[in-house]
C-alpha cells in the first residue's frame, strides 16, 4: 500500500486509492454495474475489502434503481450483495427521518440480506448488513462473560458473524454503534463492549482502536477540558499502542485504511504526540475522511488545524 504523496488538496471520496473502486462508482452513478460485478467478485477471499467495496457502492447506487435492475437481469452473489447493500442504506436512511414507512423498507432489507447470505453462505457481509439495522428493533441477547455491565444486545447476530470471520472490521465497529447513546444504547455499555472488543482483538489489529471510536463518540464540548481527555493516560496507552502494534502494519495493506488512520492521528495530535500523528497523516496521503473530525466542527478545518500543527502541508486555499 501506498497512499501517495499530499498535493495541495484533500480526497474525500470512500474508495481512497483503489482505483478499481474509484472507477466502478463511476460506472455505477452512470448505470453501468460490470465494474461493480468485477470488483465484488475479485474480493471473495477478503471480506474487510469485500465489505468496504459493497457499501461504497451502495451509496453510490442508493437513489437509483440500478442494483434492482443488476438483480433482475443477471442475478448473482455480487448483484444479490449490492442490492442487500442498498436496501439497508435505504432503511437505515429512513428511519433515521422518523418516516413511517421505514419498518416496511427493513423488512425488504432483511430479505434482501437472507437472500444474499443464501447465494454466498461463507460471505459474512449481508450478516454484517442485517447488524447495521439491529439498532432499529433493539435485539436482547444475553451478554457473554467477561463484561461488566453485562449488556444485551444482538450477541446471537454478532456470533454468528465472527464464526464466518472473527476479526471483521465492519462487523465490530456496527456491534460497538448500536451500544451508542444516539442509537439507544448507555455510555456504560458503550464502554465496556469498546473495551471487550478491543482486548479481545490481536494487539497488531485495528479493532484496537475501537475505544477511540467510543472516546470520540463520546465528546462533549461543553465538559470542562474535554479536550485534555486524551491527554489522559489510559488514552495515550490506546493511541500509542496502536502506533507501535498496528501502524506498521499498514504498509502491508491492498489499500490505505482511511478511517483507521484517521482516528489513530486524531487521538495522537489531541494527545499532543505530534511526532507520532505527523507519520500517520503522512502514511495517509491525501485521502481523508469526515470522521473523526466532524464531531469537533467542520471536518477540513479540522483536519487541516491538526495537520498544521504536525508541520504538514495544508491545502492551498486553507
């Protein structure tokens, strides 16, 4: 992997630098669904790069009839992935606006998803699909041992995923979302699961992050220091941990893991190890992504106040 070198300006855009990704959106929003068909299938054997592929897709396709039309005219795993993928995104969309026809679009979402997981049964992705929208029905499974608070949620879903694939990216980060307070969910709870996941994880895996994700997901700008929080020890000890353990990992991926790094030089630069976070925006090129930093403002203003203080370029207009 390598991300490239910052030119002045910022890639928002998900796919980051696979360009086969970058490429089949651009089929997609023109109608076309070969590329995306391609892409998926070539991704069988890597369900992180698998997953991430289908939903930036899918938000690609989500306001067009195309993945019902792929479905219908050449049915396959890959069609029937697309489609699960879109269904969801719809559901999730329209819950979230209080609409009342959202319970309609999850059942066709759950469909979508069963029907996917038939054509494929090793693929854990339209599982993963159906944990996004565990959030809307709240399941109440029993908690395994080892959590304080011992919280229910959708354990049996969870499981049944990690059997297919016990460190799946998505799948953790969509366990660890429905425990947020935005989703129903406790900040006790969100805490532990955050800390559950994370130990349980490889200390070389990015699920090692997953309290950093809490920590942001927990900010209140309003709380005297907030922002000292992850001058804290037990923060810096997550931060750099995933410095040392994961960070170099990276080199060794397909394509860079924007989100990751993002939340990784975040918690460095708040933490004011500016050495540190300058070598992982570095590894990032110019790709970014919104989070982190739209939960502390505009996110390219963000983005660019920490990038500066690292020493780095910022873009041009900035």
């Amino acid at each position: 992997m390598a991300a490239g070198s910052f030119e002045g300006q910022y890639v928002w855009h998900p796919a980051a630098d696979d360009r086969q990704l970058a490429r089949a959106c651009i089929d997609v929003k023109a109608g076309r669904y070969l590329g995306a068909h391609d892409i998926l299938k070539e991704a069988r054997g890597d369900f992180d790069v698998r997953a991430h592929r289908s939903l930036v897709l899918a938000s690609e396709a989500a306001d067009s009839d195309l993945a019902e039309r792929w479905l219908a005219e050449e049915p396959s795993a890959e069609a029937a992935l697309l489609w699960a993928r879109v269904a969801m995104l719809r559901a999730l969309r329209m819950a979230d606006a209080g609409d009342r026809r959202a319970g309609t679009l999850v059942g066709i979402a759950q469909a979508a998803c069963e029907r996917a997981a038939r054509m494929l049964p090793e693929d854990p992705t339209p599982w993963v699909a159906q944990l996004a929208m565990a959030r809307l029905s709240r399941p109440r499974d029993p908690a395994p041992q080892g959590l304080l608070t011992a919280p229910t949620g959708p354990w049996y879903l969870f499981s049944r995923i990690l059997r297919l694939d016990p460190w799946n990216r998505e799948a953790h980060h969509r366990f660890l979302a429905f425990f947020f307070t935005r989703h129903g969910g406790s900040a006790s709870a969100r805490w532990d699961v955050a800390s559950f996941l994370s130990h349980r994880a490889p200390v070389s895996s990015a699920l090692r992050l997953l309290p950093l994700v809490a920590l942001v997901e927990d900010y209140d700008p309003s709380a005297l220091l907030a922002d000292s929080t992850w001058e804290q020890s037990q923060w810096i000890a997550t931060a750099t941990g995933s410095y040392h353990h994961w960070f170099p990992q990276v080199a060794g991926y397909r394509f860079t893991p924007v989100l990751d790094l993002s939340y990784l030089a975040h918690a460095l630069y708040m933490a004011k190890r500016e050495f540190e976070a300058r070598e992982v925006f570095t590894a990032m090129g110019p790709y970014a992504s919104r989070m982190p930093w739209s939960a502390f403002g505009e996110p390219a203003e963000q983005l660019t106040r920490a990038r500066r203080s690292c020493g780095l370029p910022i873009p041009d207009a900035a």
